[in-house]
C-alpha cells in the first residue's frame, strides 16, 4: 500500500481548515441539543473513561459534534468516514487540532485509501482493536467478520485470500487488506472480534446486514440498531433527506427544480423525505415503488406511482432512494433526456450503474467539478451524474443539518452507554437490539425547547384511561408513528 502500515497519528486533507472547522462546531453544538446535554448529565461521571470506541461514519461537523461528546464521557476514540465523498475537511482538522479523536479521513479518498483509513481506525498503536464501534453502512463491522472468517479458513487450509477472485473493486481491497495482515498476524482480526464487546449501527442498509448476520449465526458481538429508534429513521431518514436532496442538487447543479419533472426510486422514509423536497419545491413527482403498501401511501399522498421504464424519455432528475442495488441501469440512462440529472441518496454506490456507464462504447466523462460529472454519449447528449452515484447529500453537499443529526447521534451516544454499561451483565446476547421506547421519547423530549414546543402534560386519570404511565413510554411496541 502506498502509506506505512500502521501510522498511530492522524491523516487529513489540511490542518490549516482547523479554525474554520471549530468557529462551525460552536454553531453546530448550539443547535444539537440531545448531544449537548448527553454530555451534561453524562459527562462528569465517565462512564466511557478510557473505553476504545471507533467509528466509521462520515466526518461532518455533525458527526465532529458526536465524537467530541464521546470524548466527553471519557471514551479514547479513533475515526474514519464511511464514504469516499463525505468528509467535511475542516471537520476532520478541528477533531485532530482539539485531540478530542484520531482522524483518518478527507473528502475525495480513493477506495484502496479508504479501507486503509479504516484499518488504522480500527488498529491502535499498541495493536488493540476497538472495545465498541459506532458503524454507518456496517463496513467495520463486516472488516472484522471477513477477516475472521478468512483467518480461520487460512489457520485450517494455509488458503490466504485473492483479491483477483472477486470483480468488485471495494471486496478486492478488503480482501487484499486481510491477505496483508495475515503476514504480520494471523489472528489480527479474531483477536479483535473477541475484545469488541459491541457495534451500534446507524443506517438502513448496515442495519439489514446485522440482522442477515444474526440470522445465520456469524455474528461476533452485540449490536444496537439506532437506525429503528423512531427519533432516527422518523426524523433523520425523513425529515434530513427532505433538507439535504435538494441542497445537493442545488450546490451541484444550481438547476431550478421548480416546474421539472422528478423521478424518485422507492418511497420509504428516505424516498417519502425525498419527494416532499421535490413537490414543495415545485417540481412534478412521480414515484417508483415494489411495495404495495408504500406504493399506496404515495398515491394517497398525491404522487404518480409509474414503473421507471415509463417516465424516461421525459424525467429530469432521477433519484435512487431504496436501499438496493441494480435500480438505473445504464440501458435506463441511455434512454435519458440531455443533461437529465441522475443521483442517488440511498446508503451505497450501487443503486446507480457506474460500472455499466464507465464501460459503455463512445461514452465520455466529462467533469464539471468535483463529484459532478456529465457523461456524453456519441451523439452529444449526456446525464449528470452525481457523486458517482454515491450519497449526493454528503458528496454534493454537507448532508443533514444539525439539529436532525443531533436526534440520531443522541441514539448513538444512548446506545454506546447501553453497550458498555451491560458488557458484564449478560442483558445483550450476539443478536441485533433497538433502544427502548423510553429512550427514544426521551431522546425526542430533549430537542422539544429548541423548537419552542411545549409539552402537554397527562393527569393521572388520563394515564390510567389509557393505561399508560404519567411520564410515558405513551405508545405500545407496534406502534408506528
């Protein structure tokens, strides 16, 4: 690689950004409540005090403010983003100024230079790994099980892992990573399961892979799925998608959204955020859904349901919100109009086909700035891809806004307490956990004054009515908000 193998301090894009990235964090700290005051109650007690926590999860001013609170409670952090595109450099630089956590990310990292900065987040100078992750898409949580896995089947047949064995590029540095360290210690990795006590999990798509994990039995440690707390997936999912898709298109493209056709792939809380943007901002809305009831919701809701075949020839930004992979197809970006917009705000790389629009004959990428490009075909007409189909929000702009973020990384900050505080009382067994409900109401209550809302209080008889206590939970387990 081209790096030393294992560098015990920081790497960022520019330390000269620092200031800039605190006078930012001050802004930021006001409005994210949750986590200002997770740090009051918590903070004098160091629950964390000394505990290893990694993260990997974009390192925005947002997610400066969580690792900073973590730091509060006493945690010795080390980070690194989750995608390529969505480091804020002066975030980075402030973090590495304040030695509040090593940082090993910037915006516009290759995908070898990526997985490097994950395995230095991940590997302590002394060569300890991480006694709790906070993970964004699972990819430090499937470093570790890959390189268990592929260190016992080197312990049992001498078989050492081959990057040319696979034709994904992100597998081909995992798998050349754990070839590497096989070298160096053939039990890099199990030593570093059996020390993490847990990971808590931020998003959809990382969420699906623990449950996956569970499922089959490989998974090595307790995990928390934050991304289902309501004050996540009901806000964050929603409600910052509904902000940072049309920041996006606009920083990256300054096209007027109002009178254009839309075109949003998939209506779960990511896609229902997605195309409130699009309607408020005036453009005509058509949703493509595989779901009978969200189909139905965004019917109900006003929108055109179409198959995507259909509204080609006339879409002009097509946004990909599922969660899966496969969904634009090149044969569908060919039948695009002339400079329609293509994007994707689902977790990976993979909703939008890079890969097909690269390889195309007489296709030519003709770069605008950074993480925007039109790729034109033979005849002149082209699309505008965006980040390279990766999350436009956080490649085209800074992602959600703080105040939203705040809910979230509240639940991250509940669950990493959660975690550690019953690492020795066998509540958590190597299965998938969600916060209890008083904790997200909690959660919720403490970004109430912020916005001005003042709670109604029940009376005792009102509680009992309806059989719930005075401070709550107020809501059953299957309740869906």
């Amino acid at each position: 690689s081209h790096y030393p193998p294992q560098m015990t301090d920081s790497k960022v894009k520019d330390m000269s950004l620092a200031e800039f990235g605190r006078k930012e964090l001050d802004l930021a700290e006001v409005e994210m409540p949750g986590l200002m005051n997770t740090r009051a109650e918590f903070g004098p007690k160091k629950p964390l005090q000394g505990v290893r926590i990694m993260g990997s999860l974009h390192m925005t001013i947002q997610t400066a403010v969580l690792i900073e609170t973590l730091y509060e409670l006493g945690a010795d952090v080390r980070w690194c983003s989750c995608n390529i595109f969505s480091t804020q450099d002066h975030a980075a630089a402030a973090v590495v100024a304040k030695k509040t956590s090593k940082v090993f990310a910037w915006k516009g990292e290759t995908l070898e230079e990526y997985w490097w900065c994950t395995v230095q987040a991940l590997t302590w100078p002394d060569g300890k790994g991480p006694q709790m992750i906070v993970d964004d898409g699972g990819d430090a949580t499937l470093l570790i099980h890959e390189g268990v896995k592929r260190e016992k089947e080197f312990k049992e047949t001498g078989k050492v892992p081959d990057p040319e064995s696979t034709d994904n590029d992100e597998f081909k540095c995992i798998l050349r990573i754990i070839a590497d360290s096989l070298k160096e210690d053939p039990q890099k990795w199990t030593k570093m399961a059996a020390d993490c006590v847990g990971v808590s999990e931020e998003t959809t798509t990382g969420v699906h892979r623990l449950y996956e994990m569970e499922k089959n039995g490989s998974l090595l440690f307790t995990a928390i799925n934050v991304n289902d707390s309501c004050t996540k997936s009901k806000f964050d999912n929603l409600y910052g998608c509904k902000h940072s898709l049309p920041d996006g298109i606009m920083r990256a493209t300054d096209v007027m959204l109002a009178g254009k056709t839309a075109v949003i792939c998939g209506f779960g809380d990511v896609g229902k955020g997605s195309a409130r943007a699009m309607q408020a901002a005036g453009a005509r809305t058509i949703i493509t859904e595989i779901d009978p009831i969200c189909a139905l919701q965004a019917a109900m809701e006003g929108f055109q349901v179409a198959k995507l075949e259909d509204v080609l020839s006339f879409g002009d930004i097509f946004i990909t919100t599922t969660g899966n992979k496969g969904i634009i197809m090149y044969e569908h970006m060919e039948k695009m109009k002339n400079n329609a917009i293509v994007g994707n705000i689902g977790h990976f790389d993979n909703e939008i086909d890079l890969a097909g629009l690269t390889k195309a004959a007489g296709v030519v990428r003709q770069n605008i700035k950074p993480q925007v490009d039109r790729w034109v075909k033979k005849d002149g007409k082209g699309i505008i891809l965006l980040a390279e189909g990766r999350l436009l929000n956080l490649g085209c702009a800074t992602g959600h806004p703080s105040f939203v973020m705040s809910c979230s990384f509240t639940n991250q900050a509940m669950a990493q307490l959660e975690i550690w505080a019953n690492k020795d009382t066998k509540k958590f067994e190597k299965k998938v956990y969600i916060l209890p409900k008083n904790l997200d109401e909690k959660v919720a209550r403490l970004h109430l004054s912020h916005v001005g809302v003042n709670l109604t209080q029940l009376s005792k008889e009102q509680a009992d009515y309806i059989g719930v206590p005075v401070d709550g939970p107020y809501k059953p387990e299957q309740y869906r908000y």
